[in-house]
C-alpha cells in the first residue's frame, strides 16, 4: 500500500509539473489596521506548502460597514529591468462582494478568492461576525503566460469616504518551474 501511494505521489507531481509550467510564491503576506477601533481582532498568515503559498486569516469588526472603497495596486521587478506597474485601480468593495462588476478581471479574482472565505461577505459588512479564510491560494492558472519571471508587489488599501482603514501587502515571485 505504501508504495502505491508513493507512485501516485510522482505521478500527481509529474502531472502538475506539466500542467502548471509557473509558481507563484508568497513571501510576505501584511494586514495592517489603520483604525485600531474598527477591528475587534484580525490576522494574517503565510504557510508554505510544497511548490505553492497559502494565505488564512479573519478579521471581526466592531461596527457595520458600507460604501467601502478599495484602491490595488500591482508592481513587478525583473533582474536589471526598471520597476514596473501592472495597474492601479481604485473600486467600490462593495460592489466587488455584492458581484456587481461586469469586467472579467475583477469577477474572476472575486470568484477564486471567494471560494475560500467562510462565508460570501455582503455589504453592509456586519458587525461581530468572523469573515475568515482559510488555506487561500493563488491558482496559477489564472495568471497570463506572457508575465515573465519576476518578483511582485500586490498592495490594497481599503477606505471609507476619505479615512483610511486598513492595508494588506503581498509580495512574492512568479517563476518557472525548474522541471519535474
């Protein structure tokens, strides 16, 4: 039995390895309250698992929320290249929940996200209620072949009108895999 699960062990590793040809790393994962008030508790954790970061966390607010705003930012740095931005947007986070947006960028991030919270958030976001995730990734999948071998920088800041909430920062690498 134990070399059978060992063979199937190398043949799902062969099979990703042909399948998904990048990794996507997470070195650093932040959540940063800027309104201490706001949060009864929150966290952020990074785990490495094999060729693939995992993400959990939760955060519980002391108040409702709603017209939550959300401005992301993406940068990646390539060897002996200038520092390079993929975008920066700012978007309503509550029209982002309530899966209001038609743009195929943001509902697919939204839809891969999603599938690992606890619960599909609405705004109002309610007061007292554990939002959590759990074992996050990103699928690679997802991420155009064209983006080269880099190291990126993801940041998000979240704002009600014109007050600052809280900060998240991922930073990480994009690389090929070096084979099987």
């Amino acid at each position: 039995m134990t070399r059978l699960k060992l063979k199937l062990f190398v043949l799902s590793f062969l099979v990703e390895s042909c399948i998904c040809p990048q990794v996507v790393k997470l070195d650093r994962f932040t959540f940063d309250p800027d309104d201490p008030s706001l949060f009864v508790s929150e966290s952020a954790i990074l785990d490495q698992d094999f060729n693939r970061s995992y993400i959990s966390g939760h955060v519980v607010l002391t108040r409702e929320l709603n017209d939550l705003m959300i401005t992301s930012s993406m940068d990646i740095i390539r060897s002996h290249r200038p520092e390079m931005r993929l975008y920066k947007v700012t978007l309503n986070f509550c029209s982002i929940l309530n899966n209001a947006y038609k743009n195929k960028f943001v509902k697919t991030l939204y839809h891969s996200f999603a599938a690992f919270l606890n619960t599909r958030p609405k705004c109002p976001l309610k007061a007292n209620f554990n939002y959590s995730f759990e074992r996050a990734y990103v699928d690679e999948r997802l991420i155009p072949s064209l983006i080269p071998d880099c190291t990126y920088r993801l940041k998000m800041s979240f704002q009600l009108k014109s007050k600052q909430l809280a900060h998240m920062q991922l930073d990480g690498r994009y690389m090929s895999k070096s084979g099987p």
